[in-house]
C-alpha cells in the first residue's frame, strides 16, 4: 500500500449530526449507508453517534443494508453518575445487534482520577477521553498511568464554528509531543474538513465568521514525522502552521518533507498506535479536496 493510501485508509469518522452540518438522524443514516458503498468507503471509519439518540440510529438503519457498522458513541462523561449506565447500555446494545458494533466511546472529564472508569468498558472498545486545555498534562499522564495504550486514548479538539475556538498550531503541536512522549495515542475532532491550513468558512452558512482551520494533513503527517523523526516542538508547529502541497514530496514509494521521508511502514506504525482518526461532519469535503490537489485519483477506489 501507498503512504497516503496508508494514512488516509479508515481515516475519517463520519460525524453528520454534528455541526456544522447538523443533519438530521435519517439524512445523516442515508449518508453513512451511501458511503459504505462508494468508491471511497476506504477512507471511512466509524460513525459517531450520542448515546440519547441510538435507538434513533438503529430505528432509521434500512434492513436492506448488508455491511455492518462501527459506532463511536459519545457517552456521559466519565466522572459522572451516568457513565455506568452507558457502560451497560453498550454491552446490551452489543450483545443484541447483528448489524451494528459499538467498538470506541468518547467521552469528557474533568476529574483525571475518574479516568480510571474507562476500563469498566469491555476490552474490545476503544476510549478516547477528551482533553480540557486546562487539565491536558494531569489528564494525558493519567491515560498513561492506565498502561492500556490499545485501549484508552486522548482526544483534542481542532475547531469550532466560532474562530476563537480553533486551537493555535502551537498547542496542537504541543499536545501531539505531550501524548508521544507519555505512549498514549490520540483522535482529534472538529474543524479537519481541508487537507491543508487555510482561511475557510467555519459553517455552511452565508456570511458566517471564517477563520484559519487546520488541515488533517498538517495534523497527521505532523503526527507521522513527529512519531517516526521525533520531530520538536518548534518544527511541529511549523509543518502544522505552514506546510502546503508544493512543500511536501508524494511518491508510490515515501512521502518526504525537507529531509524526513516517511515509508508505508512509518505511516501505518503511527496510525495503529498513535494517530488514530478524526471526526468530521463531512466525508465529501475532504475527498472532494484531496482529488482537486491530485492526490487521489478522479474516481478513488480501494488501494491494492
């Protein structure tokens, strides 16, 4: 496989219902079911879905559809008194469904010694704990005092629909080393609808704020050479901050940025155990730009 079919591959976690898009749960349904068929379903990874509106997810699923789905579900958060619950609720709805699978939760906290509660979750269901700004160093330490690095996960947010809530590159940067340097992987979420750092509109609607979003490929090539080049915190920040297509060298063999060349092997090293995925609302934006810069073919498909 390809470098950037091996970054790309089960990259993006389908997350409609959340803004900007904020479909609703059949249009949102109907998308995720087109996708597991199209051209691109390579590139997909879970749908992300909150524990209140499941049932929903389940009830609009068409009992036509063969292919099975993954679920990243948002649960209460782990400090409080209802993430018991959900816990029982996932083994339930697993135990119970042929069609879907709950593998990966996500879920806040505020508490690091809570963080604990995430191994009541079943071995096979991923956690990725959100990370507060404030708590970040308390927290990434507490998921690796877990020793449980397949299992339990930071996740950073990137966005926002408002540009104050757009991370600097410098804190992104910083929290890709933090997590590195403790062994503990991560997700990031909002904001990742562009492969690279640019002013964009931050919703679909007209004449709403725009700001400079990061780009999922700042983000996780970042996270690539930073994983396999140890790369610090100042030069991280700058391929975040700055890296654009013509800056970056793509062959069949290697993806080479000044002298770091990243192989397949590298990349998949980095996206088994560290760089996991990201949510985004929309799947089409980002395959929509990756084709107009020629880095996938006009009709995309599996790669060998």
């Amino acid at each position: 496989m390809q470098p950037l079919h091996q970054l790309l591959s089960g990259l993006i976690d389908y997350a409609g219902l959340f803004p900007p898009a904020g479909l609703d749960m059949p249009m949102m349904v109907n998308n995720y079911v087109d996708y597991l068929s199209c051209p691109n379903e390579w590139m997909l990874g879970r749908v992300v879905v909150p524990l209140a509106k499941l049932d929903s997810f389940r009830a609009e699923w068409p009992d036509s559809v063969t292919k099975r789905s993954r679920i990243s579900l948002l649960t209460p958060p782990l400090d409080s008194r209802d993430f018991d619950a959900a816990v029982s609720a996932i083994d339930e709805f697993n135990n119970s469904q042929a069609n879907h699978k709950i593998d990966a939760v996500e879920a806040r906290v505020a508490d690091p010694t809570a963080i604990t509660n995430a191994l009541k979750l079943n071995e096979h269901v991923r956690c990725f704990i959100e990370v507060p700004p404030d708590h970040r160093d308390a927290i990434i330490t507490a998921i690796a005092d877990l020793n449980q690095p397949d299992r339990v996960f930071a996740k950073i947010r990137t966005g926002g629909v408002k540009p104050e809530m757009i991370p600097s590159a410098d804190y992104v940067a910083s929290f890709i080393i933090a997590c590195g340097d403790a062994g503990v992987g991560l997700k990031f979420t909002a904001g990742l609808h562009h492969p690279f750092r640019a002013d964009y509109p931050l919703t679909y609607e007209p004449g709403c704020d725009v700001g400079r979003m990061h780009g999922f490929l700042n983000v996780f090539l970042g996270s690539c050479f930073a994983n396999t080049h140890g790369l610090d915190q100042t030069e991280l920040t700058e391929f975040i901050d700055q890296a654009q297509p013509d800056d970056l060298t793509v062959t069949t063999n290697a993806i080479a940025w000044r002298e770091h060349q990243l192989t397949a092997k590298d990349v998949a090293a980095t996206r088994e155990r560290f760089a996991i995925s990201f949510g985004s609302c929309s799947f089409t934006e980002p395959i929509e730009d990756l084709t107009n810069l020629s880095l996938l073919p006009e009709t995309p498909h599996a790669p060998d």
